[in-house]
C-alpha cells in the first residue's frame, strides 16, 4: 500500500474517532474500500487512489461522521451471511435479528412445501434468508412503505429467490387476501415506544420513523398482529415476532390470551429478543434457551 493509501486510512479513521465513531479503523477501511471499488483483500495490494476516490473517500468520512449510517454508505450489508442492499428509507438488518431467521428456518425445514410469511419486511432480511435457506418454501413478504419495497424488490431479485412474493400493503389496514394460512409468520414490528423516539442514537433516527415507532407503548403492532394475523396461521403453526428490551411479558399476555402457547429466545446479551407464540394451542409460558 502506497503512503497516500496510508495517509488517506489515518486521516479518515483519525476523523471518524474524533465524531464519536465507535470502531473508526474499521468503518475507515470499508469506506475507502467503497470510495475505490475493491474489497479489503484488493486494498492492500492497491498502488494508489486517483483524485476522483480520494474525492469520494473524503465525502463518505464527512457523511459518516455526521452520524450517516455506514450501512448507508457502503450500500449493502450481511445478514446471515447473505448480501442485502440497503439505504435511506428502510431499516438496517441487525444481528439479533438472524436469530428469528434462523429459528423460522429450523421450523420449516423438512416440511412438505410449508408457507412462511413475513410483515414488515423492510429490506427482506428475514423472509428472503427463509426462501434461500428453504428452497421448499414459498414465502410472502409484506411491506408498506415504497422506499423500503424498492430496496426488497432489490434483494428479491437475485438467484435464489423465485420461491417469493412481495406485496406492498399496510399490515394493519389491508386485507390482503393473496397470502394463504401460513406455517410460520415473522416479523420484525416497529417496537420503540413513541416518546422514547427523539432519544435514539443520532444514527438510528437516520432510519425510517415507521419502522421504528410503535405506538404511545411501543405494543400497537403487537397487538394488530393477534387480532388481524394470528388467524391466517395454520392451528399448530407458529408466529415469531422480534421484542424490544423488557417487553416480553407485555407480548406474552397479547399472544396467551388468544389461546398461544408462548415462549421465548434470548439474544447472546440475554434479553429475550424472539417470541415464540405456536397458534391455538394452550400452554405454560415458558424461556427456551
């Protein structure tokens, strides 16, 4: 790596540091990774940066440390190793959230052509990770909002994904009449309760306010999600809503008093970040771990 590569990696990261950035070596690397249009391994092994990408590499820094997300800025990031696009308009897939994926994959697999169905789903993370995963599948994904379902239109449209329908409608409005009784429904509802919004971090209150604010208690999709969904699940299937922290025994009561029998996932942090409500059926509550 030339000494302008270097110099270029140690102003940036000197600047993401100084704006708070909490891993600046490393955002600093995929930036500058974004402004050349090489991968890390490419990087090192780069002669020098024309004047056009230092341009662009200083553009992004400057973006970054005014508290863009860097999921933003690079376009595009992982999800239970899958690549999803992602920008301004629709929420940024999350770690803790493979952990309902995943489940939702465990649940489907060597099922005889099982439905799963996905509401809210922005980018797509969870329902289109359910079709790669379970080629047996044919997964319905619904979204509301057109900036986020251009980004799902995006990801839909890559190998892999042709066992899928999108639909754009409003979950807590619309019919919907095309999704069948389903096997699995997820979703990733917006849980963050109304006055607690203006606290988020300067990076959080980039993302959409839809995806995010759920309601005076933070509980309004919950609670459409028992009335208005829980029907079209199959009597044995299962609904894995994603929690915020502390609002699994608020949930539970939603879920057990239309006759679930609920459980719970934690995250690697502990919290317990995926309710598992099996349709129909009574039951003790109860943590699986």
């Amino acid at each position: 790596m030339t000494d302008s590569l270097l110099r270029l990696r140690r102003e940036g990261a000197a600047r993401l540091q100084a704006a708070g950035i909490e891993n600046p070596r490393a955002e600093c690397d995929w930036l500058l990774c974004r402004a050349l249009g090489c991968t890390q391994t490419e990087l090192l092994l780069s002669a020098k940066a024309d004047s056009r990408a230092q341009s662009r590499f200083t553009e992004l820094i400057d973006r970054r440390a005014a508290g863009e997300p860097v999921q933003y800025l690079l376009g595009e990031w992982e999800f239970c190793g899958l690549p999803f696009f992602v920008g301004e308009g629709v929420l940024i897939p999350r770690p803790e959230t493979e952990i309902l994926a995943e489940y939702a994959v465990t649940l489907l697999k060597g099922q005889a052509q099982p439905v799963a169905v996905d509401l809210c789903a922005g980018t797509g993370c969870i329902g289109l990770t359910i079709a790669c995963r379970v080629p047996s599948a044919h997964v319905y994904l619904v979204e509301k909002s057109p900036a986020a379902f251009a980004y799902l239109e995006r990801n839909r449209n890559r190998p892999g994904m042709v066992n899928t329908t999108l639909l754009q409608g409003d979950i807590l409005t619309d019919a919907l009449p095309e999704i069948p009784q389903c096997d699995v429904l997820c979703v990733n509802p917006p849980y963050i309760p109304a006055d607690e919004m203006p606290t988020l971090q300067r990076e959080v209150l980039r993302e959409p306010a839809m995806a995010l604010d759920g309601g005076a208690d933070g509980l309004d999709f919950y609670r459409a999600i028992a009335k208005r969904w829980a029907p079209r699940v199959k009597p044995g299937g299962v609904i894995l809503p994603e929690l915020g922290d502390g609002q699994y025994d608020a949930v539970r009561r939603i879920f057990a008093d239309i006759g679930c029998a609920v459980s719970a996932i934690p995250d690697n942090a502990g919290h317990l970040r995926v309710l598992v409500a099996k349709n129909h059926i009574k039951g003790e509550s109860r943590i699986c771990f």
